[in-house]
C-alpha cells in the first residue's frame, strides 16, 4: 500500500511540473508572438494596419499556375520580431468600393495604419498624419532608396497649408504602358514598337496587323483598350503626349480644368479612330479575353499595367513574347498616370511612433520583396533590381522601373474623385455614337467645373 502510494505521489508531481513546464513555456511564445511581457521596447504596444488588394493571412496558391503565394502571417512575425513586445494585425479588403470603405474605417477608427491610394482626398480632411517630422528626426529613414519621383508623387495639400507636403511613404508601385505581342508583329512582319511610340506609330502599326493573320488564318485585331473606367487616363495620356494636359493646380480651390482643349479632343478622336483596329466591347471591358493566353489576337494593348501583366505572364511561359513601350511622353519625356498606394499613419491612432516603424518596415527590403513575389505587386525602392525574382523577368520590369519614375507628378488630384468619372462617362458616351468628341469633351469640361465650383 505505502508502495502504491509513493508511486501515485511520485506521478502527481511529474504531471504538476509538466503543467507548470507547459505554461511557462506558453508565456514565453505569447512574448516571442508580440504579447506578454518580453522586456522588449514595445511591450503592450499594437497597431492595426488596413491593406488594399489581394492580401490573405494564410498561404493560397494560384489555380492556374499552380504557384504558392505566402501570407501575410510571415509578414507579422518578421514585423514583431523585430520590434519586441509589439502586436500588428490586419484588416484587408478587395479595391472594389474601397474608398467607401476606407472613409468608413477611418471615420470610426479601426487602424492606426492606412494604404492610401487616395491621398489627396483624405489628407485635406485632417485624419492622417504628417510625415515629416518623423522623416527629419529617425536617422534609419532614407528617401533616396526609393525610385525616382515616387515621393514626390504622393505629396498632397494638407488641411492647414497651401504647399504640398509628405502625408505618405510609396508603398505599392504602378505605372502604366503600352504592351504588345512580339509574335503577332513577327507573323505579321510589322516592327516592333518603339521604345517611345508615337501616336501616329501606334495608329499605323495597329492598322497594319488587324484582319487575316497571315500565317495563322486566324483574324487579329491590332489594338486593345479599355474604354471605362480607366478611359480618361488613357485619354489624359494622349493629350501629354501632345505637350497638353489635364488642367492645372493641386489645391481645389486652384484647380482649373482642361478637358476641353484642342489636345483633349484631338486625343479622343484618335481613340474613337482606333476602335476600327479594336474587338468589339471596349466600354464594356470585353474582346481582350484571350490576351497572355497562347491563341492571343490582340497586338497592342494601351494603358497596361504591370501587377496583370509581368509575374502572371511569366509563370505562363509567355513573358518572351511580351514587349512593353512607354506611354505618350512629352516633350520633356514626361507623360502617365501616377498610380499605386502609399502608406500613411492615422491622425487618431494611440501608437503612432509603432505606425511609423510600420511604415518604415513596409517600404524595407523584405516588405517590399514580399509584394512583389506574393501579391504581384510592384517596388518601390531602387534595390528591387538586385534580386533574384527580379533578374527572371528583368527584360519587362527594367521598362516598368523605368516607367515608375517618369509619370507626371504629383498624382492627378481629381484621380479619386468626380470629375474623373464625369470625364470617364463622357468618353464612354463618344465611343458609343451618343456625342462627338467635342460635345463629350465640353460637358465633361463644364460638369466637372460645376463640380468643382460646388466642393469649394
């Protein structure tokens, strides 16, 4: 009996030192975790970050590729491992109604850390948070590692001043350009675009290869374009190329549009011209359905973008029969929209020194090689160029580097806002027969005034 009960004693005693061993261990992979008390610099620190875009918190993999992309959890642990005792979470949704939902979140609150793609409409609310006090004071922060003019791109009016200042670091790159098929040039024996095409190059080389594929039989068509809602930046595009533009001044009591100028006009002619060289359904996003597919029918594709284009095209094996040009430049080799997201601190956030680590983090190395390689989202920093991800498709981002840092800067400030759409409708409305494209381009001129007068 004594036996039976030492026995039962000694078993009691290893099962309590199991117990404690196993709680003890839990607290430490809560501190490790970003929780608990670590001793670490951050300790009961959190913040909320909101990202835009196909953002997953656990790994997914591609169903047509076949490719794994990690999620953001490898980002959480680098983040909180490198800042001990910190906690970061995420709140992502898709770009659908984004806008909408972020004045939501912002409005109430929910994160300390924004992607912002439309800065300037925010930054004059007085709900984010200057920069550059944070950019004077930490030595670590270097804005000569971004890509050139991306800073300058995102600078927006705040509430308080009529001069541009710095409310967000360049997070996600995007340029637009002018993609096109090496191999329907090459059936058709048509050279291949120029690195900086013309307006009258483009025209002649679309009108060339539309028709009987001479070597397939298969009819071609010899230029894309999307004729909603991405049609007035294209058309913009058009008129730099032509040394005109948009309008001017930033501030909304300055702006003053020129929607209805010769330059304007003459650009949406030309694309009213094009669609004899195009499918049928551009206002409505259809006939590119078999672009970066083998069977491909389309030979030049206006106002592409890279996150559709470059890594889903390689991971195809079809990036070698991809070209990319530049946009319509002007004389001063400028010319395109500014596009992408920054990264931007909320005004009512309670860690704001955290948000700005994050900031800071997200436009590091490994962010920044994180989107690139898991959310097909491009660079901002000059270091892209060193790795390896890069080097497989270096022969289509070398031009797309090249197109992030020659848009027009600073960001169209109407990008977000109505006289965008009222510009949008009214091209949609000259390519379906309701307008000419001088009618189109003075209503959009004097509803988008209209606007303009009733905001300010």
């Amino acid at each position: 009996m004594f036996a039976k009960r030492s026995i039962m004693t000694l078993l009691f005693l290893m099962l309590m030192g199991m117990v404690i061993a196993g709680c003890s261990n839990s607290g430490d992979e809560g501190a490790s975790g970003g929780s608990g008390d670590s001793g670490g610099e951050w300790d009961g620190q959190s913040i909320t970050v909101h990202l835009i875009g196909d953002f997953d918190m656990e790994d997914s993999t591609d169903p047509i590729t076949g490719n794994t992309a990690e999620g953001l959890h490898v980002v959480k642990d680098e983040f909180e491992s490198q800042h001990p005792g910190a906690t970061v979470e995420f709140v992502t949704m898709p770009w659908e109604g984004y806008t909408e939902k972020t004045q939501a979140m912002i409005t109430s609150g929910e994160a300390d850390v924004y992607q912002m793609p439309g800065i300037a409409d925010f930054a004059p609310q007085d709900v984010l948070e200057p920069l550059q006090s944070y950019m004077d004071e930490d030595e670590e922060f270097d804005e000569s590692v971004f890509i050139d003019n991306q800073m300058a791109g995102w600078e927006v009016i705040g509430p308080d001043s009529d001069e541009l200042e710095t409310y967000g670091l360049p997070f996600l790159g995007d340029a637009r350009f002018i993609a096109y098929d090496k191999q329907l040039f090459d059936e058709w024996g048509v050279e291949y675009l120029s690195d900086y095409p013309t307006m009258e190059e483009v025209m002649e080389k679309a009108k060339q290869m539309t028709g009987e594929n001479p070597e397939t039989g298969e009819q071609n068509y010899g230029i894309w374009f999307r004729g909603d809602w991405s049609s007035a930046f294209t058309l913009v595009n058009l008129a730099e190329g032509q040394n005109g533009r948009w309008g001017t001044g930033f501030a909304w009591d300055e702006i003053e549009f020129e929607f209805d100028s010769p330059e304007m006009t003459e650009g949406l002619e030309w694309l009213l011209e094009m669609q004899e060289y195009a499918p049928e359904g551009l206002t409505s996003n259809q006939g590119n359905e078999k672009w970066l597919t083998p069977e491909n029918d389309i030979a030049i594709m206006l106002n592409q973008g890279p996150g559709d284009l470059i890594m889903p095209s390689h991971a195809q094996g079809l990036d070698e029969r991809i070209g990319i040009a530049q946009e319509f430049k002007n004389d001063e080799g400028v010319g395109g929209l500014f596009a992408g997201s920054p990264i931007t601190i909320a005004k009512n956030s309670e860690n704001k020194e955290l948000a700005w680590e994050w900031l800071k983090f997200a436009t590091s190395e490994f962010m920044q090689q994180y989107v690139f390689e898991n959310v097909n989202a491009m660079p901002t920093i000059k270091a892209a160029t060193e790795w390896d991800s890069y080097e497989e498709v270096q022969h289509l981002m070398d031009p797309t580097m090249e197109a992030l840092s020659a848009p027009m800067t600073p960001r169209y400030p109407w990008g977000s806002s109505q006289p965008r759409f009222i510009l949008t409708s009214e091209v949609e409305a000259a390519m379906t027969g309701s307008r000419s494209a001088e009618e189109a381009l003075e209503k959009a001129q004097q509803e988008s005034t209209d606007w303009l007068e009733n905001r300010n």
